[in-house]
C-alpha cells in the first residue's frame, strides 16, 4: 500500500539530485531568472502623470479628511528655514527635510485600517465602501507632486515615507532599512512604547518642527495627538536633482502658486462635501504664531427636506450625509426620489496683507463674501439604478444641484454668472453650460481631472463609466434640479435671465 508514496519519493529525490546537478553544471547556460518588476519609485512616478500639480493636493486632502469624517480642514505654508534643527535627524537626507513645508491638519483620527490603507498604492482601500467618495492610497501620492518624504502624525503614532528606501550612509534610517534586507521604504513610530520614546530622544532635532503646529506639544510623547497632521517638506533643489519620482523644485514661487489657486476656487471647495464645513489657509513664518490668509464657512440656513436617515433636521453635519441617505432610501423601494434639499451660506474671507506678505496678486483687496445656495439632491431611478447593481460601481447613483440664489454686495456680477462646474463632490476642471453647478457619482478617470465618455464600444447594453455619468444627469440630475425650480418658484425666489442656460448652449 506505500508503494506510490514510496514511488513519488523516489521521483522526487531524483528531480531534485538533477536540479542540483544542473545548477553546478553548464545546463545552466542561456537560462536567467527574471521577470517583470516595477520600483516603488517608478511607480510614483507614473502615478503622478495622472495628479499633475496644481489643486490636485490641496482636493485630495479635503476629500480624504471629508471621507474620515473630519469637519475642519487647515493647510499651512511653513517657511521657516529651521536650520538649528538639522543635526540629530533620522538620516543626513533628512537634514533637508527640516526646512520648509506644507502642513495638513483635520479634526479626525487616523485608525489602525488608515495607517495601514496609506500604503497601499493600488488605491482600492475606498472602493468598496459606497459612503466613501476617493480612494486614500492613490490619491494621498499627489503629495509626490512637492516632497519626497511625507508624514503623518495622529493618535500615538508617526508615520514617515520613504519611498526611495536609500541604504547608504550611516544615518539610524539606513541601519534600520540593512536590517530588514534593504527593501524598506518608511518607518512608523509608535511613542507609546519604550523604543518609540529612546528615538525622539535620541533625534531631538527630527521633530522639533512639529512644535506647536496646530497643537503638537513640543514632546509628542506627552499624549496622544486627537486629530491627523500631514508634514510634508517641499523639495529642495538638490532633492530634485536626485529624486527618481519627480524632479520639480517646490519653492516659494510654487507654494504661492498653489495658495492661490486654491483660494480662488476656494468659496467652491465646500459646496459639496459631506463632512468638512470649514478650511483655512495659513502661514506661519518667524514666530510661533501662523496668520491667516484665508478662510471658508459652511453653514445651514434651512433644512427644507430632511434627508431620510437624519433626526436632526438643524444641524449641518446630519444633512449632507448624502451618500448614506441615498444607500438607506434605495433600500426602502420608495417611489420618491427626491432625497434633501436645503439652503446653504458659504462665507468666504481673505486677508489682504497677508497675501501680499506672500506676493498673492490675485487678492488685491480685504473680501468678506457671502454666498447662499439652494442645494437639492436625488437618486437615479432607471438606468443608473440597475446599473448601480453591477460589480463595478459600489456607488449609489446619486446627483446634487446647487444654484446661487444670494450673494454679497461685493462680489461681481461676472463671477455670479460664471459657468457651471461639475463635481465629484469636490469640484472638477470640467465646466458646463449650466450656469449652476452639478454633483453627482460621477464615474471619473483616475486623475479625478476628467468624467468618463460613452464610446463606441459601449454599445452592447453592458455597464459602462460613459453610460453610467449619462445616466446620472438623465435621471438624478434632472430630478434634482426640477425640484429646485420648483422651491425657487414657491418661495418667490427671482432668477435672472441669466440664471439658466440658452437652449443653444444647453444642447
């Protein structure tokens, strides 16, 4: 009854005596390991052609803080040189990384599951989960686009990344990284443990820039930090000339860049989120004290209808939870597509002398501006509803309208007439002719810089991003915004013939 086992062990001795024989032996030549393979650093690199700079950042951060549940987002330009701080650091590379930077905070802790779903480059941590709008690792790489060694700082532990994962040299970080074989890429610290505690010790100068930025004590062992801190050190001249992810220098001129960028968009960051309701633009120079150069509002006027999952139709934070109002009331069959409506105030203020301080030409002057919306929302009820069933979609088939319906005295009336944008709930460089603005699951390109098109290949009845983003506009957009219309007519709101879209346009 052995006798096949005593057989396989037999064929199996023999394989292997033959496989060792070949191996010292010239059987050997013309055969190579090998196989395909990609650097993390490649990889970073292509990703980036996708979040090439600009409010790519600033969007992904909002939108990650929003998806955590986070209700303040502050973004500070630090441009203190900190050269006092550069000795007794990780790693000689990261003398470089003590001067300045750009800082990320939100009032939501990062979970075990966040820390862990920052490493992943695949970014389908979100995917599945249809309350959640981005997708956190691909997204947070946009940061690549200014540093090449980010951190994150929240609860007990501080993650760096490190994604050149770089062995030579003698600093603590390359001995860690000979140790694990090499291929190391980041290092987390927990200061909660004893040998979390000996490496602040022993690197003082590592973390004396964390300091009083937004609450850190000056010993980040002293408790756990109640919120997320994202440092990320803009990149030197010299970084850029040796990175292997991007070799754009980011300095002073291309932080005011973005600071401006983001502050003309900024009365239209918070228009559709569901958490965040409050940002702020920082910088902090000599000193400890950060000024203010912006900050944006979000506030409820009037609940009109109470989304179907809330009890309190007074606060805020309970009536833009849109994505899971919308899940609960496909679950209830309802006839009823029409999910909320309320009216918002979106207050926006900028300071003028700080701008200038930051050779920010675009706020010549001191605005405090207010603008009120009439935001209604609606689910699919034909197409996108059955296509929302399919494996790909993990997404309620869910749009949003949003039309201006007051604005302070200050603000032209060439910029009230501006046309539409779309949003993924952060708003998209896609205009429209619709001189309101649209929201919706949008199925939308990696990059979240464009919407998905019908081709000519999605024409065999399948579910497909350009039918799906049609869909969404044929149903749920036009229920929401004929619901708007009619509230407007009701309460005796007046448009302008500007208000909506000329035919010619709208077509």
């Amino acid at each position: 009854t052995n006798r096949p086992a005593n057989s396989y062990c037999r064929l199996k001795g023999a394989l292997q005596t033959r496989l060792r024989s070949m191996a010292s032996a010239e059987d050997l030549e013309g055969l190579e390991l090998c196989g395909q393979s990609e650097s993390l650093t490649q990889r970073l690199r292509n990703i980036l052609k996708d979040y090439s700079d600009g409010l790519a950042i600033p969007k992904e951060i909002i939108q990650n803080a929003d998806d955590a549940g986070a209700t303040k987002v502050t973004l500070i330009y630090d441009s203190r040189s900190n050269r006092q701080w550069q000795k007794s650091v990780l790693s000689g590379r990261m003398a470089d990384c003590q001067g300045p930077s750009l800082w990320a905070h939100n009032n939501s802790e990062f979970t075990p599951e966040d820390f862990t779903n920052l490493l992943n480059l695949g970014g389908a941590t979100k995917r599945s989960q249809s309350t959640k709008v981005g997708r956190f690792g691909l997204g947070f790489n946009s940061v690549y686009n200014l540093t090449d060694v980010p951190s994150v700082f929240s609860g007990w532990r501080l993650q760096f990344l490190d994604p050149h994962g770089e062995t030579r040299g003698r600093g603590f970080l390359e001995d860690v990284y000979r140790r694990q074989g090499g291929n190391s890429t980041g290092v987390k610290l927990n200061f909660a443990t004893k040998a979390g505690q000996q490496v602040l010790a022993d690197f003082p100068h590592q973390f004396a820039p964390y300091a009083g930025v937004m609450g850190c004590a000056s010993d980040l062992s002293a408790q756990p930090y109640r919120g997320t801190l994202i440092r990320l050190p803009l990149r030197t001249p010299q970084q850029a000339k040796e990175s292997k992810i991007c070799q754009q220098v980011y300095g002073e001129m291309e932080m005011r860049d973005l600071l401006g960028k983001t502050a003309e968009v900024a009365h239209l960051l918070l228009l559709f989120t569901q958490s965040v309701s409050a940002l702020r633009l920082l910088h902090l120079r000599d000193g400890p004290k950060a000024a203010m150069l912006l900050e944006v509002k979000r506030s409820l006027i009037e609940c009109l209808r109470p989304l179907p999952v809330t009890s309190d139709s007074g606060k805020l934070c309970d009536q833009t939870q849109v994505l899971t109002a919308a899940v609960h009331k496909m679950q209830q069959e309802s006839a009823e597509k029409l999910i909320g409506q309320l009216r918002l105030r979106i207050e926006t203020w900028y300071s003028v002398k700080v701008a200038k301080r930051l050779g920010i030409d675009a706020l010549t002057v001191d605005t405090n501006r207010k603008d009120d919306w009439l935001q209604s929302t609606a689910i699919g009820f034909s197409d996108s509803l059955e296509m929302s069933q399919h494996n790909e979609v993990f997404r309620p088939p869910l749009a949003s309208v949003a039309v201006r319906i007051k604005t302070s005295q200050d603000v032209s009336a060439a910029d009230v007439v501006k046309p539409g944008v779309a949003f993924s709930f952060l708003p998209l460089p896609v205009e429209t002719p619709l001189l309101f603005h649209v929201n919706a699951t949008f199925a939308v390109t990696s990059s979240r810089r464009h919407l998905e098109e019908t081709t000519m290949d999605e024409s065999d009845g399948r579910w497909h991003p350009g039918r799906w983003n049609a869909a969404l506009l044929r149903e749920a957009a036009c229920t929401a915004l004929v619901a708007a219309i009619q509230r407007m007519a009701s309460d005796g709101i007046v448009g302008t013939p500007d208000l909506w879209p000329l035919p010619e346009a709208a077509s």
